[in-house]
C-alpha cells in the first residue's frame, strides 16, 4: 500500500539522531554512520596564558631568594667564627691539662736523691725550688733498652719568656759541659707561682726552708 509506505518512511524520519550516527543521502537511500573520534571536527588550541611569569614575578623571586641567601651566609660566617674560637679554647684547656698532669706525675714519684751541680761538684737537693721555677730527682726513667743507667732522673720546671719549659737532664751527678734538654709545655703563661708546705703545716715560697 503506497499510503502504509509513505507513513511508516516518516515514522523513521522522525527519530531524533544520535551522537554517535550521522545520516547521509546517497541517491535517494538514508544511510546511516557510526561516530569515531576520527570523525569529530578538529577545533584549533587556544592559547595557554597561564604558562611562564611575567618580569614582575622574576624580579620579586630574585630579590626573596637574595635576602635568604645573605642570611643563611650570615648565619653559617657566625657559626663558623663561633667553632673556631672554641676549638682554639678547647686546644688551650688541652695544653693546660697536659701540663699540670706532667708536673703532678713528677711530683707524686719525686723521690729523695740529691745530686751533684754543673759548678764544682756541689750537692743540691732531692728537691729545690723557688717561686717560679722547681727542680727534682723522680723515679720512672723508662729504660726500654735495658742500659746500663739509674732508672731515676733529674727534672726542672721553670718559666721562660712567658713559657712554661720541661727540663730533663741526661744524668744525675752533672759534670760542667752537662745541659738539660727542654721542651714547652705551655706557651702565653701570665705567671708562675709554687708555694711549700712544710712538715709545720706552714707554706713557703721557696724550698728547702
């Protein structure tokens, strides 16, 4: 039926079209196409304003990275300044303590020996002192070679162009020529003061009394 045709064609017509379908007339025919992506028009990008900084923007990060750079370098001079002045102390408290325990080892193996001056032979001693300078005979002379020599010997402590200098000397009973070999123990001393204590609980500036 021609009439039946005509209605049921526009029944079809009638359908709303899909995303996905495109119809096309070729002759008289209706011929539908599925969507692809390859299909879909190609729009042009826009222009990205948001990438990149402006001039005002460098200028400003600049200057807040120069600023925390002058106080982080500021910081770091200060902290280095502060370890090196106590490093120098912590070295100065060093020498200090090496030397007080030098002399108390002498003093606590000092022994009662006198010996024989450079002069004439005179005697002088186990233990002779003034205020700043002490001399003595201890016990400990390490002898590692077994040699045939005392295992005492003969120490002397006094203060010399503000340095405070270690004395040995080779032998006990000095001839004229003998000379004590020195070594500083402590250098930039102010002053030196030995006080005695005697058998009377008395103290003394020089000894023997």
């Amino acid at each position: 039926d021609p009439t039946y045709r005509h209605s049921r064609f526009r029944r079809r017509r009638a359908r709303p079209i899909r995303k996905h379908q495109r119809i096309r007339k070729r002759g008289g025919a209706a011929v539908k196409r599925r969507w692809t992506p390859d299909s879909a028009p190609i729009r042009a990008p826009e222009a990205d304003r948001s990438k990149g900084f402006s001039l005002i923007e460098l200028i400003v990060a600049l200057a807040v990275f120069a600023a925390l750079a002058a106080a982080a370098y500021g910081g770091l001079a200060e902290i280095a300044r502060v370890r090196g002045v106590l490093a120098q102390r912590q070295d100065r408290f060093a020498a200090v303590v090496r030397a007080v325990s030098t002399l108390d080892r002498d003093l606590r193996q000092a022994v009662s020996r006198p010996v024989r001056g450079n002069g004439r032979g005179e005697e002088l001693p186990a233990l002779a002192g003034a205020a700043d300078r002490i001399e003595l005979t201890r016990l400990g002379f390490a002898n590692p070679r077994a040699e045939p020599r005392s295992n005492l010997e003969r120490v002397a402590y006094a203060l010399d162009a503000r340095r405070l200098m270690r004395g040995r000397y080779p032998v006990l009973d000095r001839a004229p020529q003998t000379v004590a070999t020195s070594r500083v123990l402590f250098d930039n001393v102010d002053g030196l003061r030995l006080r005695y204590l005697g058998n009377d609980a008395g103290w003394r500036d020089t000894w023997p009394p």
